[in-house]
C-alpha cells in the first residue's frame, strides 16, 4: 500500500467545469470585494485628510482672534465706521448752523 504521488509536466488535474466555473466566481467575486473596500477606504482617509486641513485652519483662525481681538477686516471695518461718525457728527454741526442761519432769518 504505497501511495506514491508522482507529478511531471505531463501530469493533468480533471476537474468539473461546474466546480471550475465556481472557484473563478468565488476568486472574481473576493477580488471585487477587495478592491470596493480599497476604494472606499481611500475615499475616507482622503476625506479625513481634508476635514483635518479644514479643523487646522479654523484653530488658527481662532487663536487669531483670540490673540488679537480683532481680525485684519474688523480693523478696517472700524475705520469706516470711525468715518462715518465724523461724517455724521460733521453733518449734525453742519444741520445746526443752518437752523441757526434760518431762525436768524425769521
């Protein structure tokens, strides 16, 4: 009872075509699973990449604004607004000398 097993390049393996056709399902099947995970997961680290480059950003916007008190565009907001008050206040002396000059008037 020897069980020698003898292989050479002339050696053949018979296998059903039902159960060839079944492992090259199985095989194709397991390499699209693999590659839609991959795919995927590249998808949520390239996403995560962004959202960390997007956090980043505002913390330094806001120690910015914590630093400071104020942003380079709220400085030049206030500079107009600063304007407007000395336009307006230029305004009202402007309305008082003109009633003054009409109540003389009358």
């Amino acid at each position: 009872m020897s069980d020698d097993v003898r292989m050479s390049d002339a050696s053949y393996v018979s296998i059903p075509l039902k159960n060839l056709i079944g492992l090259i399902v199985a095989i194709c099947s397991g390499l699209y699973a693999y590659f839609t995970i991959n795919q995927r997961l590249q998808t949520l680290e390239n996403s995560t990449v962004n959202l960390e480059k997007d956090i980043d950003a505002n913390s330094i916007w806001i120690d910015e604004w914590e630093s400071g008190g104020m942003l380079p565009l709220d400085k030049e907001q206030n500079l107009f607004i600063e304007r407007l008050k000395e336009d307006v206040k230029d305004l009202r002396l402007e309305m008082k000398e003109m009633k003054k000059e009409l109540n003389k008037k009358e």
